[in-house]
C-alpha cells in the first residue's frame, strides 16, 4: 500500500513509530509522534521512510461482572 496522510511509518534506520501528516513539494513528508508527553513534528525524505508493520490491536478488558 502507498503511504498516505495517516500513514503509520518508520525510519529505514529505526525509531519511534510516526504518523505522517501531510507531503511536502521536496519528496519529503511532515511526520508526527509523541516523545514522552510531548508531540514532536518534522520534515522527513521519503526515501527514508518505510511503513510501519501492522499490528495487532490490544483486547479490550472485559467489564467487571457484578
């Protein structure tokens, strides 16, 4: 699949899962992620980037039973 604002990605050379916010005019991409609490953004090249391996989403707790 193509990336696409929205993209899940990753550097080639590894770090924390990003979320790629929009392209840029250079074959670049505008990335978000969070570092601790605070959200960080930057401008990465595209030959850089690799989409980020799906997982699978945690299970949610079962209610309590009364």
């Amino acid at each position: 699949m193509a990336m696409q604002p929205g993209s899940v990605v990753i550097l080639k050379s590894g770090g924390p899962l990003m979320t790629i916010e929009e392209f840029g005019e250079h074959k670049d991409a505008k990335c978000t992620w969070f570092q601790e609490k605070s959200l960080c953004r930057e401008w990465f090249a595209l030959v850089g980037l690799r989409e980020a391996p799906t997982t699978v989403p945690r299970k949610e707790k079962a209610p309590a039973k009364p």
